[in-house]
C-alpha cells in the first residue's frame, strides 16, 4: 500500500471511528416525569481563542453555541466590547471570577470586588456566575466566608452562583466538597469532574455516595472529560478513552434528569482546553489534536443526546 492510500484508509477509519463514537453518545435520553420548563444552555469557552471578542463570538455564533463562558472584564472597556459583541451575535453569557492571592483577606476582597460587579452589572443579567473560589490551602472557616457571600448575592439578583470542582481551590477533592456541602447546604456546584479524576487516580468508583450527593446540587457543567492521570483525554472520540467518557456521560446523565424532573435549566461549557492541557507533540509542541472541532463535537453530541 502506497503513502497515500495509507493516509486515505487511515482517515476513513478515524472517521468512522469518530460517527460511530457520536451515535452512541447523542442518543435522546428518555426521562421519566420531564417537565416541560426544562432549559439546556451550552456555552463556548474563549480558553485558547487568539482572536477578537467579535471574531470569537462570531465563531460561536457560527457553531450554534447558546452563549459564552468569559472572565468578568475589570476594565471598562473591555466589559464594553464584550456586551457589544453579545449583542451583536445575540448570545448569552455565563461570567467567571475568582481571587488569586495567596493571602486569605486580598484574595477574599479581589473576589468579592469581581463577582460584585458581575452579579450587579445593569446591561446583560448573566445566566450563571461561575467561582474559582480560594485556594486549596484556605481553612474551612475562611472557605464557608466564600460560600455565604455567594449565597447572599444570589439571594439579592437571583443569579445562579456556583463554586466550581476545581483543583487548587476549595472545591479541589470530592471528599473536601463533601465537607463543606454537609455544613453550608446552600452551597451549589459547578461540576468539572474531570479535576476529580485526576486528582483521585480514579474514575471515583469507590465515591460513589459523595458524587451523587454534590450532583444533587449542581447548577453547571464543564464538560470536559478527564482520567485517572490527568484532566483532558487527547481526544474524546478516541476509543481508547471509553471508559472515561461513559464514566462522565452517566455523571451528566445524572445532572440531567434530576433538572429535567425538576423543570429547571442546566447550562453546560464545553471546555476542552488548549495546550498544555491538550497533549502536545514532544519538541514541537503540536497539538494532538484540534481544541476547536472537539468542543464542537462535544456540543452537537450533548444537545443530540439532552435536547
């Protein structure tokens, strides 16, 4: 077989390998006792996009993403591009914020001055707030101080406000979240489980009680797929992967129908990342794989699968 016939039957298997991958995970899920209120919102993330705020609302618009996933802007001109731009492509927003500071009280201000001005900002109400909550090495006293101002400022604007599962911050271990779930119950989630599995070495099988438990109470979803060593499989149409990717489907199954039941709406970001987090070519630095086209993939099959 010649070079090129060997690229040629190389690339329909991956194809092959890639359809086949997608009609098993955008199966419609039948869900018992659905109410019809029940919203699904997907969003884009601009994680790795090098372009303009107009250039990548653009693509998203293009792609059939509902909205986007952005920091909130501290400069005013920045916030002004952005809501700019959502208005011109008509699409919602999802805002994230955190603190970055090593010392307990500046990164507690730095966060409360960001998610203040998201939450209260008067020309696009987001549809969520997502926190990168503290540090991993903050006591719980100084983690519950977190969770009760959210709470307090979701009480006031009637914004979702969900601290997310994410290594280096409060969140970062399932047993950790756990904790601080049974002592702050109006705590809510933003479920990036793929943190979890890395961090655990497992695909949480010996958690099941603590997963279902905070799935109970999760608002949001990163979707991105994870594995026992590390956050983000190369690519999730890759079959080596099929155990992590039906690990994670049936954590978002979950998610799912607890909101189809209830008739409440789930946003979800697709969040494949770029690299380092998408494996590179070593010297190179090539990405394995295209950041852009999988988190497309990941949409159409999640919308397939949860409309």
């Amino acid at each position: 077989m010649n070079r090129r016939n060997f690229l040629q039957t190389t690339t329909t298997a991956t194809s092959a390998l890639m359809l086949s991958s997608l009609k098993t995970f955008a199966t419609p899920q039948s869900i018992s006792n659905m109410n019809n209120n029940f919203q699904l919102k997907i969003l884009a993330t601009n994680w790795g996009f090098n372009g303009t705020i107009d250039e990548y609302c653009a693509k998203v618009k293009k792609e059939g993403y509902d909205g986007i996933e952005i920091w909130w802007q501290t400069e005013k001109k920045d916030q002004d591009e952005v809501f700019a731009a959502l208005k011109k492509y008509n699409l919602e927003v999802g805002f994230l914020t955190a603190g970055h500071e090593s010392d307990f009280k500046q990164h507690f201000q730095t966060f409360t001055n960001m998610i203040d001005a998201a939450a209260n900002n008067t020309v696009q109400k987001p549809l969520y707030i997502n926190c990168h909550s503290g540090r991993d090495y903050f006591t719980f006293e100084q983690g519950k101080a977190f969770i009760e101002h959210t709470t307090a400022l979701h009480k006031s604007t009637g914004i979702k406000i969900c601290h997310e599962t994410h290594r280096s911050r409060l969140m970062y271990a399932a047993p950790v979240a756990r904790h601080y779930l049974e002592n702050v119950p109006e705590l809510r989630f933003t479920l990036d489980i793929s943190h979890w599995c890395n961090v655990h070495e497992t695909l949480l099988e010996d958690q099941k009680e603590t997963v279902d438990l905070v799935l109970s109470r999760v608002d949001h979803v990163h979707a991105r797929i994870g594995h026992q060593e590390g956050p983000q499989v190369n690519d999730p149409r890759a079959p080596e992967w099929d155990d992590a990717v039906k690990a994670h489907f049936a954590w978002w199954d979950k998610i799912v129908e607890m909101k189809k039941q209830q008739g409440d709406m789930l946003t979800v970001l697709t969040e494949f990342g770029p690299p380092n987090y998408l494996p590179t070519i070593p010297y190179t630095q090539q990405p394995l794989a295209d950041q852009w086209a999988i988190n497309v993939y990941m949409m159409q099959t999640l919308r397939k699968r949860y409309a």
